[in-house]
C-alpha cells in the first residue's frame, strides 16, 4: 500500500534533487529566464 508518508518522502527527495540540479546550473541561464520575463512584462 502507498501510504502518504511514502508519498511525503519522495516529494522530498524530487524537491531536494531539484534544488540540488538548480544550484548546480551557471548563472548565464538565469539572466536569460529573466531576460524573457521581462521581455513579457512589457508586452502586457
């Protein structure tokens, strides 16, 4: 049976490979995701 600890857990363990993967990443992706979003900032 899974239960919702189990279901907890690997939540957890997705979340933390995620920030794990983020962390890991050169900045240059980051200015280009900002880049964009200000790009669609001014659309509006």
């Amino acid at each position: 049976m899974y239960s919702i600890e189990m279901a907890y857990a690997r939540m957890r363990e997705l979340q933390d490979l995620a920030n794990r993967s983020r962390a890991h990443q050169s900045p240059e992706p980051r200015r280009t995701a900002a880049k964009i979003r200000v790009a669609r900032a001014k659309k509006r």
